[in-house]
C-alpha cells in the first residue's frame, strides 16, 4: 500500500474506485470486459473482507490512511 499511496500522492491520482482499484474491479467499475481471468476476491489476512468491491475498499481505505 506504501507504494500505490506514494505514486498516488506524486501523481496526483485520486483515490476513487475509478483511479485506483484492483483487477477484479475493472470490468465491473471501468466497462472493460475481460474473458477468462482470474481475480482475488478475498484476503487470507482479512477474512471479513469478501468480495471484489470488499477488496478494493480495503485496499483504498489503506491507501488513504497512508496519504
């Protein structure tokens, strides 16, 4: 996450579920289809967290939190 803050901060990219997001969020949030990948949808270090959206959120809020 220290990353993805950092180049978010430098660039200047917000972090929304647009700018920033994972694999699994980019047909669903952008509209761009994708046929035959695979994604993550749940955290081994997070159990409560499930779910593509649930991921992303996650990962923005730890993004955030660094910023």
């Amino acid at each position: 996450m220290d990353v993805i803050a950092h180049l978010a901060e430098f660039y200047k990219i917000p972090v929304t579920s647009k700018a920033i997001l994972s694999h699994a969020e980019v047909q669903r949030n952008l509209g761009i289809k994708q046929a035959g990948k695979w994604d993550f949808t749940r955290l081994p270090f997070a159990p409560n967290v499930i779910g593509a959206k649930a991921c992303g959120d996650k990962m923005r809020a730890d993004v955030k939190a660094r910023l």
